[in-house]
C-alpha cells in the first residue's frame, strides 16, 4: 500500500460509519458466577475458584449485585429493560477461557434500545443510539514472553492469569454511527468518555481506562457518500484512552480510504492498535455472529427482574454527568469553556470535593487547575495520583484566609505535604512559617530598606508607586518570605508620610 493519504483527504472523499463496543468491568465484590474475589493486582492464578476454571461438574449461579448494576447502567443509557432476559454459551478456543465458551448474552440483552447524548468541545450535542448493554463474564489474561511489544508472535512462551476470568462485564453496543463526517474521531472519543464519567457517577465500577475497567473496540468503515449501503468495517481492539480512540479512528480512515482509492478492498477483520506508532495492524478475519453457534446456556435460569426492583433502582439513581454539570457551572459562577477545562483536566471531582471540605470554588479551582495540576504535569501524573487530598487542600486555604500564611509559602507547604511530612497546620506550625504579622519585626525590616534605597524613596515620592516593588524583595529576605505584605505596605506609607 501507499503513503496514507492525508486524514483531511479521506475525510473529504468518503463518508466514515462508526460503531463502538465498550466493554466495562463491574466493581462488584465477587465475580458474575461465583464467589472469587474480584479483586485487581493480586499474584496470578489467587482469585479463582473451579467455576472460574469452568471445572467439570461445576456450575454457575448468576450475582445479583452485577444485574442490579447492569439494569443502573440501561437506565442511564435511556435503554428498555428486559422483563425476562437469559444467557448463552458463546463458543470458541482462547487460552484464557478455559471453558472454550464464554457466558454471554446473545438475542436476549438485559437493557436495550436506548441513546446517549454526547457533548463535544465546542459544546455541540451528538446523539448515539444504544441498540444493547449486556451481561457476560471476562476472560483471563494471556501474556507472552519473549517476543516484540508482548505480542504472540515470536514469543517464547505465554502464560495465563485467571484472575479476571469471570469478572461481571457489560458491553454497550451502539447501533451504526452516522452523520458526524470529519468530527467521527472526536465523537468516538468524546463518546466513550461520556461513558466512562457515568459508569463511575453510579458506582457501578472504578472506569479507570489504564487498568482496563474500560475498553473500547472500534468498528470503522467508510462509504462514498451517505446514500451508499455501508463498506466494509474494520475492528480495532481493546484501545483503552481516549487519545488513542481518536487516533486509531483517524488512522483506520485515513488507511481506509487509501485502500479504496487504490482500488483494493477493505477486508473485514479484527485489528491491533499500536501506542507507539499510533497505526493498527491487522489481527485476523472478523467472525460474524453465527460463527460462535451461541445457544442458550442450560445451566443458568433466566434474568427476569421485577418492575417493582427496576423502580427501586431508578429511584436511587444519581445525577447523571451532564446534568452535574449543568448544576455546577451555575453554582460555581464559571463559563462552558472553563467547566470543559475543568473535565479535561480530571479536576471536576477533586474541585468539588475541596468545596464540600469548606474552600471556596474559587480558591478550589486555583489550587487543582493551578499548582496542583503544574505538580501532576512536572511527575507525569494524573491530578488523582498526586498526594495531596481535598480535605488538606481546604486545611491550606484556610492558613491563607486566616492570614497566617501567604500563597508563596502555601505552595511550599503544598510540597511537604505531597513528600509526606504531614497535616497543613502541622507543617506550618513545625517550621515555623507563620507570616511575620509583628509591627515592630516588620518596621525593623521596612526601615532597613528604605535606608539602603534612598532613590527608591524618593521615587515613591514623586508618586511613582510601582517603586515599591523594589523595597518588598529586601524586606521578603529579611523576614524569610514570612512578612505580611499587606502590613508592610501599609507601613512604607506610613513611614514616608505618603
């Protein structure tokens, strides 16, 4: 094949159709079908039982709390839910399912039919329709030894964890994504995203993207015009960011369309995304449905949760992101624009939390979307990941309001407090960095200054009051930054009769 086309010329010459699975892991306790824990980053093969090693002679029994989570999930995606609803076997060999079957649902979701309105950056609303969220169990996880960037191939060995085997997933599956044209990498993106702040809004799972609770297979395809019957679609596997969503939508168009103007075929298939180069890579031939000869398990009784229970459910839902936000942005007093930069910046929760501790919105802001955010950046880290916690945050602005310390010194406690050192207060009090509030320390230091800069005096004088900036650097050094420069201020004008 060619050099790839520019993603500008593919997206001018053909029409892209989307469709996204997100697959998420549920945080209940135990797995969908038996009692192991479900539990992330223990030794491998610990977290099993012989159902979860689908054992001969085992049999599964359906958690109550994953359906309850499943059902959280179809509402908040505007879905139906099943009155009655069942499992199937869905067949075929992988090292990491030792059953040679997954239990899945096949024709019989529990939620289905429902729409997701998703918000862009420029605050436009894309809808997407749902056409399913269903049940099934995870597999195990397979890692190969050996070969280039954990790859099978050229591997010397692999190995098996069953840990995850069993784990209670949903898979949401839209229905065709049509109609956003040259913007279809970011609606996917922004799509997903979307998703991942409601799984974590109800609780249902921790959504945390790195550690695979959220994964995402993206089918593209793309058509010359919207009129034309589909093409043919390419799957890209398990891309877990939402960077890496946009970009592998925005390669599989641009590769696509290079294809097709070539005159090649696209072939239908599974693909690798590859984080390094930001290309997929082709995996193997796309099964269809009949491939996995699904037939209803035998040894599972259908799901059939009572109106009474879904009521229950829908009437403890809580508020869902967009109307959060909504809500906040009013409260807070802030734009579109900044609450966005608030959510991309992960900040939206930690914000909150400081204002719930008792700090203003604006203060709260200041800290998370300023020097805590400049500390995550320095680390390469996430806000969440830096050790600083709201209720500390709170302690700290309120040193500053109650004029004991300055924001200078603020943020050096800021450090210590990440290093471990201990509460705000403590480490203010510890090293004794209260501001020097004292009149007679102060105009010690404001007399030294003004001795050793008479120009500066004189300046003052004549009226030039941005002089002062030079009398405050002496006096800050004296004092250790300590000086309250409000007072100090104050004093210099005392002093010079101004």
């Amino acid at each position: 094949m060619s050099k790839l086309v520019s993603y500008e010329k593919a997206a001018a010459e053909f029409d892209p159709v989307l469709g996204i699975e997100v697959h998420v892991e549920l945080g209940t306790k135990t797995k969908m079908f038996d009692h192991a824990p479900n539990v992330f980053g223990e030794e491998p093969n610990t977290m099993v039982t012989p159902v979860s090693l689908g054992l001969p002679g085992t049999l599964p029994v359906v958690n109550k709390k994953a359906v309850e989570y499943a059902i959280k999930i179809g509402l908040a995606l505007n879905c139906s839910i099943a009155s009655s609803c069942r499992f199937a076997r869905k067949n075929y060999f992988y090292p990491d399912i030792p059953k040679n079957f997954q239990t899945s649902q096949f024709d019989e979701p529990i939620a289905y039919d429902g729409y997701l309105d998703v918000e862009l950056e420029d605050g436009a609303v894309f809808r997407v329709d749902i056409e399913r969220a269903h049940m099934e169990e995870d597999a195990g996880k397979n890692t190969h030894v050996g070969g280039a960037a954990g790859r099978i191939q050229g591997a010397e060995y692999s190995l098996v964890d069953y840990n995850r085997a069993g784990v209670p997933l949903v898979e949401i599956v839209t229905r065709p994504i049509t109609g956003c044209g040259d913007r279809a990498p970011e609606v996917a993106a922004a799509y997903v995203q979307t998703l991942r702040d409601i799984f974590r809004a109800l609780e249902v799972s921790e959504a945390r993207m790195e550690r695979g609770n959220v994964r995402a297979d993206i089918n593209v395809s793309l058509r010359k015009t919207p009129e034309d019957k589909f093409g043919t679609r390419t799957e890209t596997k398990n891309v877990n960011s939402f960077r890496a969503i946009d970009k592998a939508v925005r390669y599989e168009m641009r590769r696509q369309a290079t294809v097709l103007l070539e005159g090649e075929t696209v072939i239908q298939e599974t693909r690798h995304w590859h984080e390094d180069t930001s290309s997929t890579s082709s995996g193997r031939e796309k099964s269809d449905a009949e491939d996995y000869r699904y037939f209803p398990e035998p040894d599972l009784v259908p799901v059939c949760p009572s109106k009474e229970w879904i009521e229950q459910i829908r009437s403890s839902m809580p508020e869902m992101p967009a109307v959060r936000r909504k809500r906040l942005i009013a409260q807070w007093g802030i734009s579109d624009v900044e609450m966005r930069d608030v959510i991309n910046a992960g900040a939206l929760d930690l914000i909150e939390a400081t204002i719930k501790a008792g700090t203003s919105p604006q203060s709260a802001r200041k800290w998370w979307m300023g020097e805590i955010s400049r500390i995550a950046r320095v680390q390469e880290i996430s806000l969440e990941e830096v050790k600083v916690t709201p209720e500390q945050i709170c302690e700290l602005q309120s040193l500053i309001d109650e004029k004991k310390i300055n924001d200078k010194i603020a943020r050096s406690v800021l450090d210590s407090v990440i290093q471990g050192e201990g509460q705000p207060a403590q480490i203010v009090k510890d090293k004794g960095l209260e501001i020097v509030s004292d009149d007679g320390a102060l105009e010690k230091a404001v007399d030294e200054a003004l001795n050793s800069n008479p120009d500066v005096v004189e300046s003052l004088k004549a009226g030039k009051m941005q002089a002062i900036g030079a009398l405050m650097g002496p006096i800050m050094k004296a004092t250790k930054g300590q000086a309250d420069a409000s007072r100090v201020r104050e004093i210099i004008m005392e002093k010079i009769n101004l």
